[in-house]
C-alpha cells in the first residue's frame, strides 16, 4: 500500500504547482494587455515578460519618434522646394553679386538639406533596429509558448496516467474486498453493511475497468490484503482525485482560454508590426525615389552653373587681352609724345632766339637813325629807307614764321591736351578693366569654391547612401542609384547661356576695336 500512497500524496503537489502556474499566467496576461493601445510603449510591454530591459526602453523612444516622420517628410519636401527655386534663379540670373548671393544661399539650402537627409538615415536605422528587436522578441514570445503547451501537455498525460493508476488500484481492492467476503462468511453484519455500497461501486466500475486492464487487476488483487477499513480509504481517495481532477480540468480550461487570447493577442500585434514594416519600406522606397530625382535636378543646375563659370572665365580671358592691348596703345603713344614734346621744345627755343633777333634789330636801327648828320640827310633817307624796306620785309617775313610757329604750338598743345585726354581714359579703362578682372577672378574662386563644396556634399551623401543600404538587409530589392556625373554629362545638351554669353563678348570686342581705332588715328579726329 506504500506505492499507491505515495502516489497519492504527490498528486496534490501537482496541483499546487498547476494552480501556481495558472497565477503566473493570469499575472502574465494582466500584465500584457494594453491599457491604452495608443500609446507607443504598450507593445514593449507585452515583449518583456520578466521585465523591461533598456533595449526595449530604447525602442520605446524610436517608437515614439516613428510618428514624426511624416511631418519631416514635408519639411524635407519644403526644403527641396526651396532650393529648386534657388537653383533655377541662378540659372537665369546674369548680375555676379546676385549670383554670388544665390550661390550662399544654395549652399546654406544644401547643409539643411544634407542635416535632414543624416536625420532620415538615423531614422531608418532606429526603425532597422526596432524591427530587429520586435522580429527577435516575437521570436523568443513564440518558442516561450511552445515551451509552456509542451509543459501542459506534460502535465495533462501525467495527470492522465495517474488517474489510471488510481482507477487501477480501485479496481484491484474491489476485488480482493470480493474474494475475502466469499472466504469467511463468519463475519459481523457491521463489515458486510460497510462492504455492500463498496461492492456496488465495484461492480459498476469493474466491467469498465477489467476491460481495459485484466491482468493489473489480478495481480494488484493478489497483493491487496483483505481490511474493511481500506475501502473507506479508497473511497476517499477516490472523491480527492475527481475533486483534483474537476480542479485541473477547470485550470486547463483557463489556461486554454488564456492561451487562445494570449495568442490572438500577439497574432494581432505581429500583423500591426508588419504593416508598420510595409509603410516604412514604402516610404523609404519613395524618399529614396524622390532623392533620385532631386540629384538629377542637383546635376543639371551643376552643369549650368559650369558653363556660366566657363562663360566668365572666357570673358576674364578676354578682358586680359584687351588690357595688354590697351598698355601697349599707351606706350606707342608715350612714345609719340616724346619727339613731339622736344620738338615742341626746340621750337619754343627758336621762337626765343627769334624773338630776341628782333629786338636786338630793332634797338639797332632806332640809335642809328638818332645819330646821322643834317648834311647827309638825303644819302642817310635813301639808306634808311632800304634799310627800312629790308627791315619791315624781315619783320614781315618773322612775323609769318611766329604765326606759323604759333600755329604748329597751337596745334601741337591741342594734340598733347588730346593724347593726355586719351591716357587719361585709357588709364580709367585699365583701371575699371583691372577692377573688373579682380571682382571675376573673386567670382570665379567663390564659385570653385561652392563647386568643391558642393562635390563634397555629394560625395558624403553617396557614402550615406551607401551605408544606409549596407544597415538595412531586408532591402536587397530596392533600386540601384544610376550615376550621377558621368551619365549626366555624357546625355544632357550644352547649356542656353552659352550662345547669349558669346554673342556679349562678341559685342565687348567690337566695341574695343572701334575704340582702338579711334585711338590709334587722332589726326582724322
């Protein structure tokens, strides 16, 4: 009777243990259903079980910065906006200052693009990881509910076999309380009215039990002694097991309810995620569709501002020209202006000593005339006259060459005061010329420099790109980026601008020629 017992006595242990479980459960079940399903942090809550680990805590935060991103889409979209206009601006702008001007005010439009575009990624990679943990923790949820149906199946085929023990030994003292009633019929009447409502549970419980086990039964009813008070026992026993066994039956039925709303529960939350995983993917496939499209405006409005750059790098060529032309008129007319200028001189010398000559002449006949005698008055008229005749033939003669003197000085001042008219001018041209170099030349750097900016933007956004598709595994299938340079060059047509801007140097240069001209003929002026 020690094994029956025993068994007995551990069963009820079984049932502490099983209603421990349903506790468990019920606390666990509690415990995952949200309170509030619109908040973010409710299904971290079904993930941890035992407790909240801070990578869960983590992906509540990402969680809560996954409803934002539509609202930073527009931003985004905005922001490109903003620098198309721009772009297109420059395109059609023609003054260099305003260029310049939209130039900054690109590559400012380009640092905000470039920190929205980081802060895309960093999203994407924080929805990477949150979809990382959630596949892993459904994954761990999913082996956590097998492991417990395969311990309640355990459990339920223990129980099972027990029972059938027990029914067993029922079985088998019904038996022997049979044949020890048929070996001493010498016995009280007390015995036999206890035996009777044993007997009649026997018998109605035997044929369904020898049935099954015949030779159980022989054997357990050989080794059962024949006491009264075992029946008793039994009997107790008996109601104790159909009480443990309703018990486990009704924490069974619990349980399975639990269990079926556990796994709807989690069934409805994989489903959600995976919707959430599809919308995600579909909104980085249209971003990344969209940057696409925006570096393929980014490339175009490049080339332009290349041309324009080639356009005045052209014009600063030109420019240069012109100016060794005009320093080169300048010393051919320095060099005029110096034979003309002692030549002048000389002529100013001459004009003295003539008129000194003169004076000299004059102060000569006056004395003379003074000086002669009454008695030679006719000789000394007649010689004066000749004298005078020679003398007013000399001064007429003089007075010519002073105005033709004059005249060549005249001419002469009037063709200095015009050539330094024209150094002066030409002077202002270098100057206004050189002027125009420098601010090109500035242009000209600050626009390399934006170029070399911009081709770093570029380049750090390509290994963003890049990086962005090495972190997300699960996004083989999207499309490659097409080049962005070579394919661009090699097929777009050459900018408008470019005839505009050769026809203005062609112009420029005409009107240099004609002014040349002018300057190097100044007698037909």
């Amino acid at each position: 009777m020690g094994g029956p017992q025993t068994e007995t006595q551990s069963k009820p242990c079984l049932h502490l243990t099983a209603e421990q479980k349903e506790e468990q459960n019920s606390c666990l079940g509690k415990t995952l259903l949200p309170e509030k399903p619109s908040e973010a942090l409710s299904e971290f809550e079904v993930v941890n079980m035992e407790g909240k680990t801070p990578d869960a805590l983590t992906a509540g935060s990402v969680a809560g910065v996954i409803p934002l991103l539509p609202q930073e889409n527009i931003e985004l979209a905005s922001q490109l906006k903003r620098l198309e206009s721009s772009f297109s601006i420059f395109a059609e702008e023609s003054n260099p200052n305003q260029l310049l001007a939209h130039l900054g005010r690109m590559a400012v439009e380009f640092h905000h693009l470039s920190s929205k575009v980081q802060k895309n990624e960093q999203r994407t990679s924080l929805l990477q990881t949150l979809c990382e943990q959630l596949r892993q923790e459904n994954n761990e949820l999913r082996k956590k509910m097998e492991e417990d149906h395969h311990i309640r199946n355990r459990d339920l085929e223990q129980l099972r076999l027990e029972n059938q023990k027990l029914k067993e030994l029922v079985t088998g003292g019904a038996a022997a309380a049979a044949v020890s009633s048929s070996a001493a019929p010498s016995d009280t009447e007390a015995p036999e009215a206890k035996e009777e409502p044993v007997k009649e549970e026997s018998t109605a419980v035997r044929p369904k039990m020898e049935a099954n086990t015949p030779q159980k039964s022989g054997k357990a009813a050989e080794k059962t002694p024949t006491k009264p008070c075992d029946v008793e026992v039994y009997e107790k026993k008996i109601k104790l097991l159909e009480k443990q066994r309703k018990d486990v039956l009704e924490v069974n039925k619990q349980w399975d309810i639990q269990w079926n709303s556990m796994k709807s529960q989690f069934e409805q939350k994989i489903t959600d995620l995976r919707q959430r995983l599809a919308e995600s993917q579909k909104t980085v496939l249209e971003l990344e569709a969209e940057r696409e499209q925006r570096q393929r405006d980014y490339d175009k409005k490049l080339l332009l501002a290349k041309s324009k750059i080639e356009n005045v790098q052209g014009e600063k060529e030109c420019l240069n020209s012109e100016t060794t032309e005009l320093k080169q008129k300048i010393r051919y007319l320095q060099d005029q202006l110096l034979p003309l200028s002692k030549q002048r001189e000389y002529q100013e010398k001459e004009i003295q000593r003539l008129n000194r000559a003169l004076e000299e002449a004059l102060n000569l006949h006056s004395p003379s005339s003074s000086q002669q005698p009454p008695g030679q008055g006719n000789f000394a008229d007649a010689a004066n006259n000749l004298k005078k005749q020679e003398l007013l033939t000399q001064i007429a003669v003089l007075k010519e060459q002073v105005k033709i003197f004059e005249e060549d000085f005249r001419k002469e001042r009037s063709d200095r005061e015009r050539m330094n008219e024209e150094k002066e001018d030409l002077r202002r041209q270098v100057e206004r010329l050189q002027g125009q170099i420098t601010n090109l030349t500035n242009q000209l750097h600050q626009a390399q420099n934006e170029c070399q900016r911009e081709r770093t933007e570029r380049c750090k956004l390509e290994r963003l790109q890049m990086h962005h598709k090495q972190g997300f595994p699960w996004q083989s299938s999207f499309p490659q980026p097409r080049g962005a340079r070579a394919v661009g060059e090699s097929s777009r047509p050459p900018p408008e601008n470019a005839d505009q801007s050769a026809a203005a140097a062609a112009v420029a240069a005409a009107g240099f020629g004609k002014r040349e001209r002018q300057n190097i003929d100044p007698g037909k002026h």
